[in-house]
C-alpha cells in the first residue's frame, strides 16, 4: 500500500479496516481520474460468457417472532463483493480460505492481483461519515456506530444488491456514479469463476444453511431468546423489525470463521464441512450487537459516563470490552446453553471456548453470573448499577490487571510517516473490543494532534516512531509526562528497538514504539500483544546498541 506524503488523520472501529476521516460524509470525495468510460479488465477467452449465478434473484427464508424478523439471504453477489473486500484487507475475515480458494482453484494470477489492489484503492479512496446535524450528546468513550461510516455503508451496499445494476445503483449513493462503475467492472472481472464455484458448490451450501437456520430458530424459540434482550439492551427497534443475516460459502480451511455486523446486516460466513445449524450461536451473538447499537445516543452515552464515573483504573479498557463480552455471554453461550448443554459446558471449561481471543473470552465467562443475576431482577444495561457489577466480573476474570493491549482500546495514536503499517498490526491485534476505535495522525508536529489527546483524556495511547523522531515527541509532554519524555530519550540512546509504557493517569496508559524498520516495529507489537500484564517502563526487543547516539 503506498502512504500519501500529505498529514494523514484517520478513524477506525471494529466493523470495518478502511482508513475514516473525521469529517461528515461530504459532496466532495476524493479526486478519481476522469475516463470516458467505466474501465473493465479483459476476461480470459474461456470465460467470455455472461455471468449467470450473479444475476439471481435473492435466495431468503424467514423465522418470525412476536417483535422480530430474522431474514437469512443466500446470494451470488454479496457473496463476491465479501471476497474481494476480504482478501484486500477491508475487514475482518477468513482471508487465507479465500485466498486459497482462489489461487488453487480458481485460478489467480497477475491480473488478478492487479485488478484486487485497484478494487481496494477505489474502496479506500472514499472515506468520512454520516452524521446528523443536531450535536451529538457529550460521551467520554466511543458509542458503537461504526455503521455510519462510509466505508460501512460500502459494505451494505455490496449486501443488498442482487444484481450488478442493483450494486452500482447502491454504490452511487456514497459515491460517484463513475466510482461505482469503476468498482463494478473490476467485480464482473472476478464473476465468472465465481460463478463456476457458486454453482458448484456455493449455492447449495448457502441456501441450505438458511434453510436449516431460519427453521432452528423457530423450532428452538431462538427468536424469543433474542426478543427478550430487546428489553435488556433497551434496544429502539419498531415491532417487526427485520434483522438480516448473509450468509457467505467459505471453502473448508484451518482458519477462524468470522462474522462481523454493519447496522442491521450480519455477515456469517459458512465453512464447507460444518452443519449450519452449529453457527446458531454465532447469529445470535451478531444480533446482541444489534441490538447494543440500537439504543437511543442518550443512553448509550449515559452508559459510557457511567464507566468514567466510577473512576476505576479498568472503567475505559473493560468498556471498551463490553459489547463483545456481552454478545458472547449472552449470545453464544445462552444459545449453545439452549441447544447443546453438554458442548457449553466443554466451552466454559476450554481457554478461549467460547471466544477466539483470551480477553473477550475470560471476561464474557466471568460475567454470566453478573448477568445471569441481572436478568433474573428485571435489571437491564442502562439501569442504575451496571458499571461497577461489570466491572467487578472484570477484575475477577483478570485479579492482576487486563493485559497491555485491553488498553488499547480506545486508541489515540501517533504514527511517523512510514510507519502506517506498524500501527495497522498493533490497531489490528486489538480489534476485539468492537467499542474501542481508534484515531491517528501522522502529522506529528500539528497543533491539532496533540489536541487530539486534550479532547479524548480517557482513551489510550500508542506512538509509532524512528530513534530521528524521538526528539519530537517533546511535543507531546502532555500526554506523555515530561519523565517520560526523558526516559524514553535516553533510552533511545543505548537500545535499537523498544516499547515504552507509562501510565498517564489511572488506567490510561501511553505505549511508544521506537524502532528504525518496519521489521522491527512489528517484533515489537507482537511483544507488547504477549504481555499478560500491565507494566511500565521500556521493554526491549532487539538488543541494546554497541555504539550509543
């Protein structure tokens, strides 16, 4: 990926790994170069026939409750658009089966790594929000509306089209009507393999699975389940509210399977070889954070207040926890608690059982009996009380303190030009926390990013710099700590690469990572990601220099 040599601010959050900008989606997106025409990679002799499987019709089963509608869609498109954005690093996902996928069967070759690049620059080349005009009430932590970005609404687009007229169309309402062609006739480049694989075996294997899904959730009262955590969440969802799921045909492959949602649209991703009916708790768990996120501003705000109110060193990193640690107590394991009793309890038992990450994981656990307590009063999560219960289930999962990467969430961060791909690995490995977000500038000497600190007191911080650099972070003494500012200077006379951490306030700690390669500062972020405890001070990855500068 080239960086552009222009100070660079962007935003972040779990839904998705496209750069943000802070400003409201604006009229004025990025320059594209002009063409007479939407340009169209060449297909190969074999394959000059019209796609056929991507003009379907939508492929949707049902299961109702009293309040809600759950729609599992089985369809071509979406399922194309997933991939691509996939294996070009848009979000999280089972890269790796995908890319397998296409290279050992599907015939990747030159073009089509040249095609993906230019389908990921179109994608990244429009960025921002939507936002409403009124202000939005005063939160001191992130509110999980990851679902206004552009990039998100980029995403649902590629979900709700079932042609690619339809996909255009959708595109262009965030983008350029030559944007959204561009981004269309790189997609038709990919469509007839896909075809071939969707025909092959996708199809059966997606359709099936909404099938046997939307049947189990009737039959097992999982709709109810769900509906009674509207009420827990105090969820503002109008009676028959549809909730869609899509679901995605994954090859078999060692990967994790992944599932994300974006508003109202759940991505579940189907592994080949697995019955459908075993990712149930996997659609609940998507829908809680629905059903988070869909609480008035007012009181998602009123719940972050009540985190910092009770001035606890835990209070940002164990919010920033909270919607995944739920979704998976209350989620996956209540449904697998529904449908397979004695497979839960292995899951309690087993590290990482119920999680594929160890915080998340340890905290969703230790929190059922909190939960389970809460339910049974009548209680919900914006209920008086809540904060400190949660936080109580927090330091029993982790009595030394959550690990240096739980407070990484959420991230101020300062990267050196250069150094991008050094933050996106560190701002990757703390992706868990679906409410952390981050937000970067790698215009180190600009008022405006050491303002970035002063507007955000409670949130982490992560600096990405060479030993040239290290002279500029007196800049950021504020954040920092004039002590250690010092520390870390004359540390960076006698060692070639570390981490230093300090905690500025209770709770709120600032890392710097010093290393002059990039090879080096990704040994560092997977050292600072292995620590199981907090520390302070500098943690050294390559050995101190011989001749010291």
């Amino acid at each position: 990926m080239a960086f552009p040599p222009a100070p660079r601010f962007t935003s972040r959050s779990l839904a998705h790994l496209a750069l943000l900008g802070f400003a409201a989606c604006s009229p004025a997106p990025k320059a594209e170069p002009q063409a007479s025409a939407p340009p169209r990679a060449p297909e190969r002799a074999a394959d000059a026939t019209t796609p056929a499987a991507t003009q379907s019709a939508s492929f949707e089963r049902e299961a109702r409750g009293a309040k809600l509608r759950l729609v599992f869609h089985a369809d071509p498109l979406p399922n194309l658009v997933y991939q691509l954005d996939c294996m070009a690093g848009r979000h999280p996902c089972s890269r790796a089966a995908y890319e397998a996928l296409w290279q050992n069967d599907l015939g990747w070759d030159d073009e089509d790594r040249r095609a993906l690049e230019t389908f990921r620059e179109i994608r990244e080349s429009w960025n921002g929000r939507i936002e409403l005009r009124t202000p939005a009430p005063a939160a001191p932590l992130p509110l999980p509306r990851a679902d206004r970005s552009v990039a998100a609404r980029l995403s649902i687009a590629g979900l709700l089209a079932h042609t690619p007229d339809e996909h255009v169309r959708y595109l262009g309402l965030v983008t350029s009507p030559q944007g959204a062609q561009r981004a269309q006739a790189l997609v038709d480049h990919f469509r007839p393999r896909f075809d071939r694989y969707w025909e092959r075996e996708g199809r059966a294997h997606c359709e099936a699975s909404a099938d046997k899904l939307a049947a189990l959730f009737q039959r097992e009262g999982l709709t109810g389940h769900v509906e009674t955590l509207v009420g827990f969440y105090q969820a503002d969802l109008p009676d028959g509210a549809p909730l869609h799921f899509h679901l995605m045909a994954r090859p078999a492959h060692r990967s994790v399977d992944a599932a994300r949602q974006i508003g109202g649209h759940a991505v579940i991703e189907m592994p080949a070889g697995v019955p459908p009916e075993a990712r149930a708790p996997v659609v609940v768990h998507e829908m809680l954070h629905h059903l988070h996120a869909a609480a008035t501003d007012e009181r998602l705000a009123a719940l972050s207040r009540s985190f910092v109110e009770t001035k606890d060193p835990l209070a940002a990193a164990s919010y920033a926890v909270l919607d995944e640690a739920l979704a998976t107590a209350l989620g996956t394991a209540k449904a697998m608690g529904r449908l397979d009793p004695p497979g839960l309890s292995q899951k309690l038992e087993a590290p990482m059982g119920l999680y594929a990450e160890p915080t998340i994981d340890r905290v969703a656990k230790a929190a059922l009996p909190f939960l389970d307590a809460r339910l049974a009063e009548g209680k919900g999560l914006h209920d008086p009380g809540f904060a400190p219960g949660f936080l109580a289930a927090v330091r029993k999962a982790f009595p030394d303190g959550l690990p240096p990467l739980a407070h990484a969430r959420p991230l101020v961060a300062v990267v050196a030009p250069g150094l991008w791909p050094a933050f996106h690995a560190f701002d990757g490995a703390a992706m868990a926390s679906s409410l952390g977000g981050s937000t970067a500038s790698d215009a180190m000497r600009a008022p405006e990013t050491v303002a970035l600190f002063a507007s955000r007191p409670h949130w982490g911080g992560a600096f990405f710099v060479t030993h040239a650099e290290v002279a500029d972070l007196a800049r950021f003494e504020g954040p920092l700590g004039a002590a250690a500012v010092a520390a870390i200077t004359a540390e960076a006379g006698r060692t070639r690469a570390f981490v230093y951490s300090t905690q500025k306030s209770p709770g709120v700690y600032r890392f710097v990572f010093v290393a002059d390669d990039l090879p080096s500062m990704n040994d560092l972020v997977r050292a600072l990601a292995a620590q199981p405890a907090p520390f302070e001070g500098a943690l050294e990855v390559v050995a101190r220099r011989s001749d010291p500068h």
